[in-house]
C-alpha cells in the first residue's frame, strides 16, 4: 500500500471557498488528487475551474476551508504561518505568468533572495545562484537588472529563482502565458530538462496542449473537481 | 521523511541591504522623508544645546555679582536711610560675613580730551575686593580706603575704545569726574591709584565702565553722609534666603532686596522651561517627519504588494515581512537622525557664534556669546528618538504589509 509519503502532493476532498460579502464562491469543490514525486503534471481547465487556486494551496500560500493537504507526506493543515513559510522556503519553487522579478535587484540578487531568507552566507548563495542562472543558460546576465531583459529571459532567470534552493516541488502557474512560441518551447525544455535531471516534481498550470503534452500527464479541472486525467508517459 | 526546522532567520546585514535597495529605488521620496526627520531632530539638537548654553552663559554672567550676596536698597517711595547704625544691625544676623555700604550715581570721566560715561561706585575698595573676588588691579593698586581723593577705574575708563581716542590714563594721573547736577555739572579731580582688569558685563552694573572711591572720597564727591545700599555678602550661598528673611523682619516694605542667587534661580527656571518649550516643538516637528514616513511607507507597501507576494512565496513569515518594512522605517528614522545630528551641531555652533551680533546683556550692553551645550547624551538621546519615530511610523504599514495576503498580492497588477 502506497503512503503520503511517496507522494510529493496530495489533495484530498480540498474545498476552497471565498467569500466577497454574503456571496460565497466555492473555487474548489473536492477536489482530489495526488502528484508523485518526481512526475511532471500539467493542470488544464477553463478560467474560473479553479486551477490557479489548487497551484496556490498545493504551494502553501493559501489554506483549503476544507480537505487534506500533504506535502511529501507533511500534513500542512496543523502548520503555523512559519512553518508553512519553511516548507515553501525549503520544497516548494514558484514560477509565475509574469515573472514578478523585483526589478531594483540584479539577477544573481533575485535568484539568491531565497537562500538569504534561508540564512545562507553571501558568498555561497551567490555560487548557488550563479550556478542555477547555467541551469537556464542566463550565467551572463547575472548582474542584469530585470528590466534590461526580455520576457523569455526574464521568465528564465524566475525559474532561477523557483531552482536555487533546490526544491522538490516546482509549481509554475502559467509560465508560458505571456512568451510567444519560441520562448514558450525554450521554457518547456528547461522544465522538462530540469524534472529529468534533478528529479524535481513540477505542476505545470497551462491553457496551452503543446506545453500540455510535454508533461507526463495532463489534469483536467472543471468547476473546481478534476474532471478527467490523461497519462501520456508512464 | 524530511525533518522541519532549521531554516535560518533572515541575516541583519541583509535585511540592512534589503532596505538600503527599496529605499534607494524610490530616492527622491526617500530623501524628503530623511530630510524631515533630520530637519526635526536637528532643531531639537540645536534648541536644547542653545537653550543649555544660555543657561549657562546667563549663570556666569549673574554669578559675576557673588551667589552670596545681598544687596539692600530704599525701596520706592520710602524715605528710609542707611547709616552706620544699620550696618552695625545687619552685621549681627547670624551668617552675614561682610556688610559694605555703598554709594553709586552716573557719572562722566573725562580722559585724554574725551568723555566716558559710566558709574561711581563709593565703597569701601578692600571691601569690594572680598566681596567680588573676580575684580583684579591690573596696574598699580587700590585707593586707601579712608582716601577722600584716591580712586581706582574700571578697564573701558582707562582704556577708552580706540575708535574715539589713542590715549589712555596711567596710574598717579588726575581724573576729572563730571557729576550731572540739578543746578549745573559739578566737575571733581581725584587721583588714579590703579585700573582694574577687565571684568565684563553683569547683571546690575558695569564695573569696565565704573569708577570706584573710597567712602570718604564718594561723601566729598556727593555731599551726601547717608549710604544709598548696603552689599551683604554671606558665609554660604545656602544661608541667602535665611539672611534675607532676616532682612525682611528687619526693614518690611522700606526695602528691596536683590540677590543674585534667588533672580540666578528664577532666570534659570525660565530658561529650563524655555528650552523644555522649544524641544516640545522641535519633538512634535520629527513626530511630523515621522507621519512622513508612515505616508511613505504606507505607498511603499501598496506599490510593493506584489513583491509582498513573491517574499511569502518564497518563504518569508508574515513576521520576516514585518521586520522588513519596519526596518525601512527605522532606517529612515536612523539616517535622518544622523543627518539630523550634522545639521544640528552647525545651526547650533553657527547660531552661537552669531549670537553675540543681537544678544546683549546688562548695564553696558555686552555682547555675549552663547556656546552652545552639545553634549553626547543630547546627540545620542536624539538620535534615538529618530530610530523610535521611525520605528513607531513604520509599525501601522508593516503590519499592513506582514497581513497583505500572498495570493491576492500576486494577484495584484
């Protein structure tokens, strides 16, 4: 029998229900399903099916009003607001649709912000920094500012940032929404080289079946509940 | 399984760089918020050292005339008049160490060709010496004190500014003394026997600008046997208001009674209260500076909601947050309380060095300089209060900001 803990996320009956007033709008409704550790998924679904909210509860930055939330067998609901803060430090990397890069830090000083939340000296996260920019081929960028890079580059120096404290979990929340073809294929074939090398488990939220099919398997949302899976590599 | 615990809290030295890169990218906004606070702590610096070195300029300047001495006059409308019998009286009160009768009136001397106006002073001179120890003979020596005809003059008398006249008067000279009279100037020569050092301004009279005599010499000179005031000096300062009570008993209303020490600790709680005064409003000026900052910051967290998200996403606590934004804050209060400390120090030392243009004090108008009171605990004591505006102005926002939730702030456009 298979236990939490082979998973990298589990999600079980998770209920997400916002409220604006009287009007309660539930995003998730139930929702269930497991990543393993090591799979690369991507999450699809009309706007409104509640992915976003399922890439944020996943991630730890949102609790579910309801259900189980396990995160390599860690049950998140009892955790405090630090030790929720440690998880997302330590196994989780985020990659959002618009990069949000803090635009007054060079590159090498985005990608390293998580390691000096962590504590790490200067110097060492510096070299850990440089070393995840190679990973996205940006390791001449380094001192950079954001706004002196284009979107494609911008997006991979995120990643960068999502890389550099080497987590197990990758959730990237459209992260091709805003590249054209190019760059879009160019980022898939770093996360896909990234989830082949390193072993890190990546959730791909995408409305794009090209970026889609590149995942081992494809979740489909509606209304808050998954509505069909399909496996495409085992 | 992977165990939770140990990751590091944020390095200061980080945070410090952190802040130094948020406040550096909204420059402008940052260097007036700075300004103000250095403005407000600046002021407090420099009103409160000017304020002290007033104090204690004024403090010397009454102390000039002997914390521990008295001085007795007919009071207004009284036709009271001292005699030897009431100096034989007051000699008694228990305490009283030296009690000098005096005579004093305007006078004018008349030296090398020109005219200087000043004060007799008709008191026995071994008297004087005793009383105020601060007057010194610069040249030759004090007049007998039973001379009719010797006197001793004040610095300004024998040295006549150098704008009016080259020449000056030296011991064993004569000395016409001009006396304004009702029925015409009486004209009197007596001889120099020493000039006194200079002494500078006092509260009552200038003693550069007088001219002091003997007893006998001051009854020839006015006609007058009865004395004007007696000068009491006491043992100790402590024994002050004790002999003037005594002094009160003795003479009631026929009387004034003014003594350096008790106007010394009036003048001083005016001062004290002043100052107080003045660093109230220096203080509520840098609390103005600190709603600066709070505006600045509270703009600073709204601008900066989405990299409130990407912190919290990256695994900033809600408490990592805070301490962020507030340490802006403080940083702010922090430079500007040292900005504020420069600033401070010059309008203090510029102020006082100016100071002596417009502040005049006493019978002879002196210019008198304050040198301000810059002490490390005022510096110090202020700066800190500008961390603590800081700080205070930077609570309200950085709670806002350690609240903003992560995934509205990354949803924020």
């Amino acid at each position: 029998m298979e236990s939490d803990g082979d998973y990298a996320i589990v999600l079980e009956d998770v209920w997400k229900v916002y409220k604006t007033g009287k009007t309660e709008y539930p995003a998730l409704r139930g929702l269930t399903l497991s990543v393993k550790s090591g799979e690369m998924v991507s999450i699809m679904g009309p706007s409104g099916s509640g992915k976003s909210t399922l890439l944020h509860i996943a991630g730890t930055l949102d609790r579910p009003t309801k259900g189980r939330v396990s995160i390599y067998g860690i049950d998140t609901s009892r955790l405090d607001d630090s030790k929720l803060s440690e998880i997302r430090n330590r196994f989780i990397g985020f990659v959002f649709q618009s990069y949000n890069l803090i635009n007054r830090l060079s590159a090498l000083n985005n990608v390293s912000l998580p390691l000096a939340v962590r504590g790490v000296p200067l110097q060492e996260r510096q070299a850990a920094a440089l070393e995840a920019l190679k990973l996205v081929g940006l390791e001449h960028f380094a001192n950079k500012k954001p706004t002196e890079l284009s979107g494609g580059e911008q997006q991979r120096v995120a990643i960068a940032r999502g890389l550099v404290g080497r987590p197990r979990i990758l959730l990237a929340d459209e992260p091709t929404g805003n590249l054209d073809t190019k760059n879009a294929v160019a980022i898939m074939e770093i996360l896909r080289n990234i989830n082949k090398t390193l072993g890190t488990t990546i959730v791909i939220v995408t409305h794009n079946p090209e970026i889609a099919e590149k995942c081992d398997r494809i979740v489909r949302l509606r209304d808050g509940r998954v509505e069909s899976e399909v496996i495409l590599h085992a | 399984m992977p165990m939770l615990g140990g990751v590091g809290d944020v390095n200061p030295v980080d945070t410090v760089r952190y802040a130094l890169s948020a406040l550096r990218e909204r420059r402008g906004r940052s260097v007036l918020t700075i300004l103000g606070i250095a403005v407000g702590s600046g002021l407090i610096i420099a009103l409160v050292s000017l304020g002290e070195g007033l104090n204690t300029t004024i403090t010397d300047r009454l102390l000039t005339l002997g914390a521990n001495n008295i001085i007795v006059l007919p009071a207004q409308g009284s036709n009271i008049q001292f005699t030897d019998a009431d100096v034989q009286k007051i000699m008694r009160i228990p305490g009283v160490a030296v009690v000098a009768p005096f005579y004093s009136t305007v006078a004018e001397f008349q030296v090398g060709g020109t005219t200087v106006s000043g004060r007799i002073l008709g008191i026995d001179p071994l008297q004087l010496q005793i009383i105020f120890p601060g007057i010194k003979i610069l040249e030759g020596e004090t007049p007998t004190p039973t001379s009719a005809t010797q006197v001793a003059v004040g610095y300004k008398v024998a040295f006549p500014p150098a704008a009016v006249t080259s020449s000056r008067l030296y011991v064993g000279q004569p000395l016409t003394i001009v006396i304004p009279n009702p029925s015409g100037p009486k004209t009197t020569s007596y001889t120099v026997t020493g000039i006194y050092d200079k002494f500078g301004a006092s509260v009552f009279f200038d003693a550069d600008t007088a001219v002091v005599m003997p007893i006998p010499a001051a009854r020839r000179l006015l006609g007058e046997t009865r004395y004007q005031a007696i000068l009491v000096n006491t043992e100790r300062v402590e024994l002050v208001e004790y002999i003037i009570s005594e002094l009160e008993a003795m003479y009631g209303r026929n009387v004034n009674i003014i003594s350096p020490s008790t106007i010394l600790s009036t003048v001083r709680s005016i001062i004290a209260s002043f100052t107080i005064f003045l660093g109230i409003i220096a203080s509520v000026s840098l609390f103005v500076a600190g709603l600066g900052i709070m505006n600045t910051m509270i703009m600073s967290v709204m601008e900066r909601t989405r990299e409130i998200g990407v912190l919290r996403s990256i695994g900033m606590t809600r408490r990592d947050i805070l301490y962020t934004f507030l340490f802006e804050a403080m940083l702010t209060g922090l430079i500007g309380g040292l900005i504020g400390i420069g600033i401070g120090v010059a309008l203090s030392i510029g102020f006082g060095s100016y100071s002596g243009n417009f502040l005049r004090f006493g019978p002879g108008f002196e210019p008198i300089t304050i040198i301000p009171d810059i002490t490390p605990q005022l510096l110090l004591g202020t700066l800190l209060f500008a961390v603590f505006v800081g700080s205070l102005s930077g609570l309200y926002p950085a709670r806002r900001a350690a609240l903003t939730d992560p995934v509205r702030a990354l949803r924020t456009e």
